[in-house]
C-alpha cells in the first residue's frame, strides 16, 4: 500500500491551517467559553469527576460527556507505613510540575489557537477523515504490538481494518471496517504490550507537550517515535509534518474539555495527575478491553463526544 500520493495534499492542509492561524488570537479567544451542563448536581466538573460522577461539557464542538476515571484504590507505594506515605506514587513531582505548567502555557497560547484555527479552516467530515487515515496507518504497529502481546485474535483484527480501509476506505480515510464490517479498532501501543508482559507502569510522569503519562508509557512514545508506519510512508521532513497534522488533529477534539477541567480545578495538576493514575489502576483491575479511554488532557487517552467517538 503506497501513501506518498498523500504527503503534498497533507503537507497543503498543514500550511493552510498555518495560514488561518497567522493572527493568534488574544487570550480569551485561545481559551474559548465553555459552560458546563451539570442539571443533576451542584458540584463543580472536576469535584463531580472526583466524585465518581459523570459530566456534560457544552463546548464549542457540542456536548461532551466524561466519565469519571475513579475507582477504589489501594495504597500504591508497597513499603512504609500507609498512614504516613502518599496514596499516589509521584517522586519526581518537582519535575511534573514544571513541566505541567509548561504544557499549559503551550496549550493555551499556542495549540489552542492552531487547533482553533484547524477547526474553523478544516471542516468536521474533512477533520474525521484526516482522523482516520492517521488510525489506519497506524494500524500494522497495532498488529505487531498484538502479536508480540500474544493476542493474535486482536491483531487479525487490525489486518482486516487495514486492508479493508486501505482499499474500499481509500487510503483509510473512511471507516468501512467500523460501519459496515463491524470490525471494531483494536489500538495497542508498545506500553500496552510491555504491561502484559509484566514490565510495572513506574512513577508517574508528565511528557513535553503530549503531557500525563508514566515511565512505562514515555517509553513507548519514544520508540513509537521511530517505528511508527509515518517513517516508512516517507521522510525528514514530510514524515514530521505529518506528525504535526495528526498532533493537531487530536488536539483539536480535546481543547475545550482540558481548558474547562484546568479552569475549574483548584489545583489542575492534581486534579490531572489523580485522574490518570485512577485510570490506570482501573485498567489494571478491569482491562483495557473495558476501559472508556476517556481522556481529560491532549496526551493520553480520547475523550467521548456525543458521537461516541476514545
């Protein structure tokens, strides 16, 4: 299956979008208004999420809803007295919290913005193809992340998706594998192997730009880095412009939830870090199989809209 007939049109989508963000908008227009329907509950959003209850964002792309992520934990450090010892496990969290404030900054004044301007240049079905060509080409990566996990029914799976929307789906920007095969997406990152195969997820850590996550998943984002499908489509530069795109368009579909989290948290790193770390001990115990992937910062997870989309 040959891609590069996709670079120049991407790489004009990329610079159009660039083009529509030259003006950058002040600081109320980076951060869009966004209120929060919570008929059922007086508690702010994030107090309702900690709470374990679920929340309906109205945002500029139209209702959101979140789950919450909580569930009953147990004391993650395994040594010393519980009473004393925190419940999550975040020794580097001078470190995270640096770079949570820097990530903050960079959404707000610069990928907010873009995003902004990718939404308002690009329209939805347009947003939704260019969505699902990126899934599709990620797809061999999930298979042989399958494979090496032992999960061969999944990666036969991902084979189906990708030859389905590879063809009939022209080039994956449409999903046939999903609406008419009812070939359900199988996501699997190299982390995701690692922890079946026993590696513990360690400390809690927050990455430049792609934000909440661990040691086991940095990791992962770092030799996805250089096997993703991207680098075989094409090269330095295209292959990270593309990146680029793919960035922005995930960004793009969680901006107003993470600013409308972030506005009403009383201490935002907390609130993000707490919420990820309950999700992991949830996928621990459950499955990912079981797991929303709901997602409440750029990084790590999708977050569900009303068109149901992690």
């Amino acid at each position: 299956m040959h891609y590069k007939s996709l670079i120049i049109p991407l790489v004009s989508l990329a610079t159009l979008v660039a083009s529509g963000c030259a003006q950058i908008p002040d600081e109320s227009a980076s951060a869009q208004p966004v209120s929060i329907k919570q008929p059922d509950t007086p508690l702010s959003a994030t107090d309702a999420l900690s709470n374990g209850q679920s929340v309906t964002l109205t945002t500029s792309q139209g209702e959101i809803r979140v789950e919450p992520a909580v569930v009953s934990m147990e004391q993650t450090v395994l040594n010393g007295d519980p009473e004393t010892l925190p419940a999550y496990y975040d020794p580097w969290e001078g470190f995270n919290r640096a770079m949570f404030s820097f990530n903050n900054g960079a959404y707000k004044y610069v990928l907010t913005p873009v995003s902004n301007g990718y939404r308002a240049v690009v329209p939805e079905p347009a947003r939704q193809s260019v969505g699902n060509f990126f899934d599709n080409l990620r797809e061999p990566l999930n298979l042989l992340n399958h494979l090496f996990a032992g999960e061969v029914k999944e990666a036969g799976s991902n084979l189906g998706r990708f030859v389905i929307n590879s063809t009939i789906g022209l080039l994956g920007l449409f999903d046939p594998a999903t609406s008419v095969f009812e070939v359900e997406r199988q996501p699997q990152s190299i982390g995701d192997t690692l922890a079946v195969w026993g590696i513990e997820p360690g400390p809690y850590l927050v990455l430049p730009l792609l934000g909440q996550s661990d040691a086991r998943s940095g990791v992962s984002v770092l030799a996805e880095g250089f096997v993703h499908p991207v680098n075989h489509v094409t090269h330095a530069p295209h292959n990270y412009q593309l990146r680029v795109v793919d960035g922005v368009d995930d960004f793009s579909s969680q901006s107003d939830t993470y600013h409308t989290l972030y506005s009403e948290s009383e201490d935002p790193y907390v609130f993000f870090r707490n919420q990820y770390l309950q999700a992991q001990k949830r996928d621990m115990w459950f499955g990912k199989q079981a797991d929303s992937r709901q997602q409440v910062t750029p990084a790590a997870t999708e977050n569900e809209k009303n068109t149901d989309e992690n």
